[in-house]
C-alpha cells in the first residue's frame, strides 16, 4: 500500500518538527493560504496579552498535524484492542482498517485540517459580525462544482446564515484550481471533511467504506484537531497555563466505533485526560477568550463598523487583501463618507481600537449558570433604560451564552442518536470490552451540563459615571 512522504518539515513552537507532502507545500505557499499570516487567531486579545499575536497561518499548520497524529494514534490503538480482543468487541471496525492507512484518506484529511479557516476574516471572529454576501451570483456561479452548487442552494434555501466557513468553501476551490492534478482531485473529499452535507467523491474509499463520520469527527468534535491545537497554542502565546492537558494520553487512548457511522470513541484509560482537556477549555473560556478587556474591543469593534456597508470580498483578489492590516484603512475609506459629527465619533472610536488601546470601560456586568431567563430580562430591561436616557451611542453591550461541551446536556437531548461520545471500558462480569456513552461514567462533564451566559456593558470612559448610575437603579 502507497504510503505519504514527508520531504518537507516546519519547526513549530508548540508541535516540534511538523512534516507535510509536497502536495501540502503547494497549498502553503498559495497566496489564499499565505494570506493567513495576516489574521490573527485571537482578534483583539494582544490589546490584553501582548504575546497573544500569532496567526491563523501557524494554526492551521498545527491543526494539519495534530489531524494526521489523531488518525495515525486511532488506528494504532485500534489494532492492539483488536488483537486482544478480536472483532466481535468492536464489531465492524477491522474491516475499516486498510481503507483508513491508504495514503489518499491520510492526505484528504490533513489538507482538510490545513484549509480549515481559509475563509476567516480580518482579526478572527470578531469580522463574523460584518455582511457576508447572500448574493446567488456568489453561491451559484457557474464556475463552481456542480455539487458544491447544489449544497449551497439547499443551505440558503433552508435559511442557513452565510458564514466564514462558507468563504473557506469558496477560496478552497480557487486555491485548488491552482493545484496539481493529485490534489484538484481529492477537493470534494477535502471539502467534505469540513461539511459532510457536501457529500464525498462517490469513487474514493471515504464513500466506499463510509469513513466520512469518523474523519468528519477528527475536524470537528469533543475531540478535534482543532481545538487541540488553539488551546496549546493560545494558552502559550497568551503566556497563561489554563489550556494546557494531556495530549499524549487523549492520542494513546482515541479509537473508533463500527456500524453505519463510525466515529470516534475513547478508551477509559484516556476519560481523566478527556475531562481535564474538557476543564481547561472552561478556564480558557473564562479567563481569557471572553476576558472583559477583549470583549470590550470586540463591542467596540461591532460598534465601529455597524452600518458602514462593510462586506466580506467575494474574489480573489479582494479577499486577499481583506486581512488585519489592511482594514483599518478600508474602515477610514468608509468613515469618509459619514456626516462630520458621526464621522468624527467614529473616527475616535477607530483611533482607540487601531491605535491608541483605549477600550471602553465596563459599567455593569453579569454572570449566570441559573436563572438565565430571568439574568437576560434585567440586561434588556437596562439597555432599554440607557436608549430611553440618550445613552446608545455612548456604550456597547456584549451577550454570551454557551455550553462547553455539546456532549453536555442531560434530560431529552441526552438520549439524542448523536449523543455522547462512546467509551470503550473492560465489562467486569462478562470480560472484554464494552461501549458505554460518556455521560455514564463521567462526574466531571455533568458540571459542564449547564449554559455559562455573559452580559457586559460598555461605556465610553467620558461617560462611564452616567451609564453606571443608570445601570445601578433597581431591577
């Protein structure tokens, strides 16, 4: 069997030495990818740690090996459970074992990896907020895969919002197009990786032996490449150690279950690994991705451009000068078209995000894992007094409210077919191996079973003791 080879290596700072493919060397030196220098992962958070500066480039490379790593460790683990246990404890997941060593599924899902934010915009999710083009001209253009048309019409028609992933689609398939035959080739797989809607090339081994699940879940679950590689990598640019876990036990533990959909699946000497990976994604959430200073840019940001008709590039050429660096002055562009009071507003605002680092003050907060409903009432009832009071140009507001985990949840959604994620344990009456939901055995992702919601107001500092007294009158 045709194996991968390496001649390439890259020194990372977090990974080591990472090796790729000639083939992963075209798609790096691509312009479309080499934009990714621009972007940087956090946003603003370098306005609060100012090591926290590295970029969506070093990343995606990161994400490129730990995906390769993961598949690779999966199957490794997998043989030695087989060996010892033999097929009937892992029912339908031998057969699985050649189709996932070819050398076309190991490169399919390691460009995959590799492309996966090529559609960010400039500083990382905070651009989410801006237009992104619903245009059918954009979603329907003739040049594009038949089927990748066809996906983007059922989206749009079933009302799905246009998103950055979307753009990765699209710059994914001009980047292709400029790929040797080996790799325009294995585009629908690599797309397919990242949205299994999109549906494999109906030729390759992952719609043959149906492994789209079990990659898919490599991208894009409780235990991806992704968020293995930006909780290392964040947590040491940012210089704190929450996101730091054991990545060696978690990859000498992840195997796979058989059936219709294979997907990924841990071993229960790897569950303390999982939960300590599980809680530091809890302290990177709260004590640095939604720190009161970071979120407090990101308002100010969304406050800057809003109604400024500023739109994600659609071609080529715009999009690979939609980057962090050129913004501010595509902002200035837009900013000289405003009458001169709210231009001048607006252009004091810019100068504290872009230039001076001067965010907006926090006026009033809060925190709730209970009593959402009733938490979220009181901060509309707020924002409604500071309108009524004249105060709405004078602050932003910021609203989070989101579970850690997706395997969380308990009462009807715990028992949904996509649930939890299967642990392999020993079955101490009967012997050999059993597979059991995670939520079953671990006491740690129940305290993850409710929402953490955010609610922040943000003042500008000359108005900071006006909204705070607003803000501070009875509930």
């Amino acid at each position: 069997m045709a194996t991968l080879e390496f001649p390439h290596v890259v020194r990372d700072a977090v990974h080591g030495n990472i090796p790729f493919t000639a083939l992963e060397r075209e798609v790096i030196d691509h312009p479309l990818f080499q934009r990714l220098r621009h972007i940087v992962q956090l946003g603003f958070l370098h306005l609060v740690f100012p090591s926290a500066t590295h970029t969506r480039f070093e990343h995606s490379l990161g994400v490129m090996h730990l995906a390769g790593r993961l598949l690779t460790a999966a199957l490794t683990n997998q043989e030695r459970l087989l060996a010892r246990h033999g097929d009937p404890a892992l029912p339908g997941t031998a057969r699985l074992i050649a189709p996932l060593r070819e050398a076309r599924v190991l490169q399919a899902v390691r460009l995959a990896a590799l492309i996966h934010d090529l559609g960010h915009g400039p500083f990382s999710h905070a651009s989410e907020t801006l237009t992104l083009d619903r245009a059918a001209a954009v979603w329907s253009d003739p040049a594009l895969p038949r089927w990748l048309r066809d996906h983007f019409a059922r989206e749009i028609k079933a009302g799905a919002e246009v998103t950055h992933e979307w753009y990765t689609l699209l710059m994914a398939v001009r980047l292709f197009a400029d790929l040797p035959p080996n790799g325009r080739a294995l585009l629908r797989d690599v797309l397919a990786l990242l949205q299994p809607g999109i549906g494999c090339d109906p030729s390759s081994p992952l719609s043959r032996h149906r492994l789209l699940p079990f990659l898919h879940g490599l991208l894009s679950s409780e235990l991806d490449a992704d968020r293995m590689d930006y909780l290392l990598r964040d947590s040491r640019s940012a210089g704190v150690r929450y996101g730091l876990y054991d990545l060696d036990r978690i990859a000498a533990a992840l195997c796979f279950t058989g059936g219709k959909k294979p997907g990924p699946a841990i071993h229960e000497s790897g569950l303390h690994a999982f939960e300590d990976y599980l809680i530091s994604r809890y302290q990177m959430y709260l004590q640095v991705y939604t720190h009161k200073t970071n979120t407090a840019f990101e308002e100010m940001f969304v406050a800057l451009c809003s109604g400024l008709s500023l739109s994600y590039p659609a071609d080529s050429a715009g999009f690979l000068s939609f980057t962090d660096r050129t913004f501010p002055a595509q902002v200035a562009a837009r900013l000289a078209e405003l009458p001169s009071g709210e231009r001048a507003r607006r252009a004091a605002l810019a100068d504290s995000l872009f230039v001076a680092r001067k965010p907006w003050k926090l006026a009033w907060q809060a925190t709730a894992f209970d009593a959402i409903p009733a938490e979220a009432a009181h901060f509309r009832r707020l924002v409604a007094r500071l309108k009524k009071a004249g105060e709405t140009g004078q602050v932003c507001v910021y609203e989070s409210r989101r579970s850690l985990s997706r395997l969380a949840p308990s009462g009807a959604e715990a028992h949904a077919p996509e649930g939890g994620l299967p642990i392999l344990r020993k079955n101490a009456a009967r012997g050999g191996l059993e597979v059991c939901d995670i939520r079953r055995v671990s006491y740690v992702l129940d305290a993850f079973r409710k929402p953490i919601a955010i609610w922040r107001i943000y003042a500008r500092p000359d108005r900071l003791g006006k909204v705070r007294g607003i803000c501070s009158g009875g509930r």
